[in-house]
C-alpha cells in the first residue's frame, strides 16, 4: 500500500478531529497499519477553523504533517477556501453540499456529497455527521474496514450512541456507492 496523506477540515464542533483519531485507530488496531494523527485549531475551539492530518500507510512514517493530501475533505466554505489549493493532482476532493460550494476546478477527484442533508433526514440528529462523513471516505479509499470504524466506536461513545453511529457510517458508505456508480 502507497502511503494515504488525509486532510480533514471543517469548524471547531463538527468533529473533524475525532474522526481522524478514530480513522487512525481503526488503521493500527485492527488493520495491521502504522498511523499517525495530528490537529490544528483555530482561535476558538468551538466554531473556529480546524484541521486534522493522517497518515496510514503499511511501511515506517518518516514526517508526521501533510503538505499534499491524497484525501482532503472540507466541511465549511472557509476550510475549503485555505485548503483546496493543497490538494496532490488526483487526488480525492470530498465536499458537503450544504456548506460548501465548489469555486474552482482543481486537479483532483471532487465530490459533493449531501451529507448533512441525508444524516438529518435518516437520523434527525446532526451529532452523527463526521462519522456519515468517513463512512463516504473509508467506502471511496478503502483504508480501513467499517468493522474496524466500528470496534473503535465501541470503545469510544457510550452504548447507547452506537447504532445510531453504525446508521450514519452505513449512510456514509451509501452516498459514496452513489457517487462512485
């Protein structure tokens, strides 16, 4: 496996970061990948920008940041406006329709996809947002298994929270079934 740089960006609440961690955990706890995860935030925890960097790869990381992602995912108009211009040609361009739109053609792979849209009408609750996101992006990179995503899940929320993720991360894998046929 080629190293896979991820970016995920979007605003402080919306759990960007947490899906890095859980990605990166699935990767080294269950699929035999060495991972490594890092955050940045904005100015304020909450609402502020933020962006999360992993990297997964079956071989020794020698550099722990991004500089150019294989996956950049953006879930604000801000984010995407600082971060498209970073993105590896041929990469995978991943967008929520509801925050953000597509300004510039970029040499990448862009997907706009209703993922806040479709976790309100399925679920109703927009908790589950980020993990319908990697759902979209563990279904187009195949990285990681959703029993894996799973696992990690299991260990992390409370049981009560776990079927209702397990919906969303199915929703997820669905929209990019979707967008890729």
């Amino acid at each position: 496996m080629e190293k896979c740089r991820l970016v995920f960006s979007g605003s402080g609440g919306q759990g960007v970061i947490t899906v890095a961690i859980i990605l990166a955990e699935a990767a080294v706890l269950y699929e035999n990948l060495i991972a490594v995860q890092s955050q940045v935030y904005g100015p304020a925890a909450r609402g502020g920008a933020t962006r999360s960097d992993v990297i997964i790869s079956d071989s020794e990381i020698h550099y722990p940041k991004v500089i150019q992602p294989n996956v950049l995912v953006c879930l604000t108009q801000e984010a995407y406006i600082k971060f498209y211009p970073i993105i590896r040609p041929g990469g995978l361009l991943i967008t929520d329709t509801r925050y953000v739109k597509i300004q510039r053609k970029v040499d990448a792979q862009q997907k706009e996809l209703p993922i806040y849209r479709t976790v309100m009408e399925e679920i109703g609750n927009p908790i589950v947002f980020n993990i319908c996101m990697l759902g979209a992006v563990i279904r187009m990179t195949d990285l990681v298994k959703a029993e894996s995503i799973m696992k990690v899940l299991k260990d992390r929320i409370p049981s009560g929270f776990l079927e209702m993720n397990r919906k969303a991360l199915n929703l997820g894998m669905k929209l990019a079934e979707d967008v890729k046929s």
